[in-house]
C-alpha cells in the first residue's frame, strides 16, 4: 500500500511538471501590432539580407520597399525619407515596428518609435541588397 501511495505521488508530480512545461511561454513569440519585439521566427539579434523591390531613389538609397523570407516568414521593410515600417508576417499573424532612421552612405540606423535601437543596415556595393543586423 505504502509503495502505491509513492507512485501515484510520483505520478501526479511527472503531470504537474509535464504540464508546466508545456503552458510556460519560452519567452518568444507574442505580442501583436506596434510591439517592437522583432517577435519572428528567430527573434532579434538575427542578420538578414533583404532586395530591394523597385527603384532606387538617388539622394537616399535606403528609401523603398525592402523584402525577404526566413523560417516562413514574409518579412517587409518600407523606408519613407526619414521613417520606416517593418512587418513580419505568416498567415494570419504579423507584427509591426516602425521609428526613424538615419544613413550616411551605405550605413543606416533604425530606430524604433520608443527610442531603442531596433538595428543597423548595410547596402551592398550595387544597392540592390541590405545586410540587416536586428538588436
């Protein structure tokens, strides 16, 4: 009786943790519009190269619309004159940061609307890719 006692306890301690386990959040993922997460996929610290989609804007080359792929995710950036929008979408989810940015050359800098540093871009020599590190 004793030993049964013990493994129904054990039992019940195995669900508890099982169960724990799979309704924590790991810390990724969540969030919805305007919520400056960079909450795709691989989350932020990630370095991605984005094409450029349309034309090329002389006096500032970062001006457009910007796109890639990664992990199933559609991701998007528009750069107006001195604002950006990025977007990161999958099915029926997306999320949206957007800030400000300043560039000099082939270096730009991303800030998000909150003030934090959402990341860096890097054009390549032909102007058509971004090298984007995301903080």
């Amino acid at each position: 009786m004793k030993n049964k006692i013990k493994l129904i306890g054990f039992i019940a301690l195995m669900a508890i943790i099982g169960f724990s386990m799979i309704v924590c959040n790991s810390g990724s993922g969540g969030g919805g519009s305007n919520n400056n997460n960079n909450n795709n996929n691989s989350g932020g610290g990630d370095t991605l190269t984005f094409n450029r989609t349309g034309d090329k804007n002389v006096s500032n080359p970062f001006m457009g619309t910007w796109t890639t792929t990664s992990n199933g995710w559609a991701l998007t950036i528009i750069a107006e004159d001195t604002t950006w929008t990025y977007t990161e979408s999958k099915g029926s989810t997306s999320y949206t940061d957007d800030g400000t940015y300043s560039h000099t050359n082939t270096t730009a800098s991303f800030i998000n609307t909150d003030g934090s540093t959402w990341g860096t871009a890097t054009l390549s020599s032909d102007g058509n890719k971004a090298t984007v590190k995301r903080n």
